[in-house]
C-alpha cells in the first residue's frame, strides 16, 4: 500500500509530501473536501468558486448555513478574484501582515458563489503562513473556502488527529502536518465601513493592527448586532468541549475564592473537575506565556474531554494582545460565565 495514502474510515490520511499535497489538491479540483494545516487551526478547504462543494463543508461539519466562510489564497494578485474592490488600507495590511493570521472582509467578487458568504455582499479572505496551506491552493489552481476542520461547535482543530476525531469519514482527505503553531483562529477585520472593525478577535493582535494603522480598531460585540454574522464565530456558541465549562470573571483574590469553593461543591458531588488555565493545575498558566497558552487551548480542552472531566473550570485572563482571542473563545465555550 502506498503509504502517503491511508485510508481511515473512508477519509484518506495523507502525508505532507509535495506529491500527496498534489493528490489533496486534485481531490479538491474534483469537487472534494480536504482538511489541511494552517499556521492558526487545521482548515476544511472546498474550491471557493464551486458552489455544490462548499456545500458540503457545511453538511460535513453540521454548519449554520448563515455562518459565512473565510477564502484562502496563496499569492497576493489572487485577491482580485475574490474582492470586488481592494481599499488603499487594505494594501498596508497585506503588506505588512500576509501571509499571516489576518483575515480581511471586503467587498465579494461574483466569482465567488453567495453561498461561501451566507449571502453576504462581503467576503473575508486571508493567505495562510503555512507552506503546506499555500502548496495546496497553489496546486488546486484557486481560492480555497475554508472554516476550522471539526463538527460544529467543537474546539477547533490544532493537529491532523482533531480532525480525525470529529470529521473521519465525512470528509475525503486529512493531510497529516506539524502541529499548528498559533493555535487560535485568524483575526477577521472587517474594512468595509468606515473605521475597521475587528469582528473575531485572533493570531493577529489588536495591538499590532493599530500600530500598523495609526488608528483606533474598534471592536463588535457579540453578533456584531447583525441578523446574518459577517465573520465566523460572530453568532453561535463555538469551541465547546463536551463537559460544560464554568468560566469566572472578576477581581483575582474572589476569583480564586470562588473557584476553590467550586472545585469542593463539584469534587463532593463525584465530579471529576477539569482546571484549564489555574495555577493549582500546574501546567499551562496565562500569567508564564499567553502566546503558549493560546497555542495550547483547544489541545487542552480537548484533552479534558479525554480525560473524563465532568466540569471544567476556568478563570478570566488579561486582554492584552492575544488575551483578547482567548477570552473570545473562553466566552464562546462557556456554559456559564460567573462574575464575582
């Protein structure tokens, strides 16, 4: 058997050799589904101007259909192809941050079915800093649509065996990579109106884009006020393990208080507590390392899981850059959030 193929549960697992990337990208030119590496989360790629395919990235993953998806490109002059128009910020962005953890909603060309927007007029679009990624949309001879590679809801996928976890045998093909080293998905911001607006916090921090801009970035709210999201991660909760997550915010000395007498109420009560970011947990702390502690969230979340954790705890970290995508995706996980 050739061992850059193997199949699993009908999901072929390929390696990241330049000849199985090749054979990943014909999947996709055939109107297939291939989960592929990116340096933030693993992504579940379609070709962005077939419509019947990127339908089934929301069948496979039991996606909203109004929950619009994020087009990948592999050299900058592809953008033309996907926005109708490019604002001058837009250039200043690109040439700083691409390839890079930044997506950028913009207006949508028509060749880029409304489907991949949710019917949007705009379309968010990015280039990955991940060589396996741009061989990939380089080799399918186009733009990619893709989300995170995980059902629904799920924490997002930071190695080829998430993805497995949750898609095997839903999908045609997983290529099998390094660890992707960001760990949280791109920041989506959004230049279509009149001061750009950060509509999912990301790799990319909001520190960084207004030093680059010389301006404020405002930030949305939750659902950004809008009855279709424009980014994903706007409206649904997301990045959810299996066992509920308790997430406290507030001054630390009644945060710690708090979450001391919840780990007693829960332990006597037969649960098995998960602790995620506190220091009793001895292992990944905010206050170490937060580039460390975003790189490893989802892994941990899942691990928990494993683990047969039956409530997770979890405590409130600065927003300070990438606190403020972690926080973001604390929020979104949570079942609860507690303020004391």
């Amino acid at each position: 058997m050739d061992r850059t193929m193997i199949p699993v549960k009908r999901t072929l697992l390929l390696d990241d050799s330049r000849s199985s990337v090749y054979k990943a990208a014909k999947i996709i030119r055939q109107g297939g589904l291939v989960a592929f590496p990116t340096e933030t989360v693993y992504g579940l790629g379609a070709s962005a101007a077939d419509a019947d395919a990127v339908k089934k990235i929301f069948t496979a993953k039991g996606r909203p259909p109004d929950n619009p998806l994020i087009v990948h490109i592999s050299k900058k002059n592809q953008l033309a192809d996907v926005a109708r128009s490019i604002p001058d910020v837009a250039g200043e962005l690109i040439d700083k941050f691409w390839p890079g953890p930044l997506s950028l909603v913009l207006q949508r060309s028509e060749n880029i079915p409304p489907v991949v927007s949710a019917g949007l007029s705009t379309v968010a679009v990015r280039m990955p800093d991940h060589q396996v990624a741009l061989d990939l949309i380089s080799f399918s001879g186009g733009p990619i649509a893709a989300p995170s590679a995980n059902r629904s809801g799920r924490p997002s996928p930071t190695s080829y065996r998430h993805v497995l976890e949750d898609l095997s045998g839903r999908i045609d093909a997983v290529i099998r990579s390094s660890v992707c080293v960001i760990g949280v998905e791109s920041t989506v911001l959004d230049l279509t109106g009149s001061q750009p607006c950060i509509l999912r916090p990301g790799g990319l921090s909001r520190e960084d884009l207004e030093a680059a801009l010389g301006c404020p970035v405002s930030l949305a709210g939750p659902g950004g006020g809008l009855d279709l999201p424009a980014s994903p991660g706007m409206k649904y909760r997301h990045y959810s393990p299996s066992a509920p997550l308790i997430l406290v915010v507030g001054p630390v000395g009644r945060r710690k208080q708090l979450v001391n007498f919840l780990v007693y109420r829960y332990q006597r009560k037969g649960f098995t507590v998960g602790l995620l970011n506190l220091s009793s947990q001895g292992s990944l702390k905010w206050e170490v390392d937060p580039e460390q502690f975003a790189a490893h969230l989802y892994r941990l979340l899942r691990r928990l899981d494993e683990e047969g954790a039956g409530v997770i705890l979890a405590e409130e970290i600065e927003t300070e850059g990438l606190g403020l995508a972690v926080m973001n995706r604390l929020r979104k996980a949570a079942s609860r959030v507690i303020r004391v």
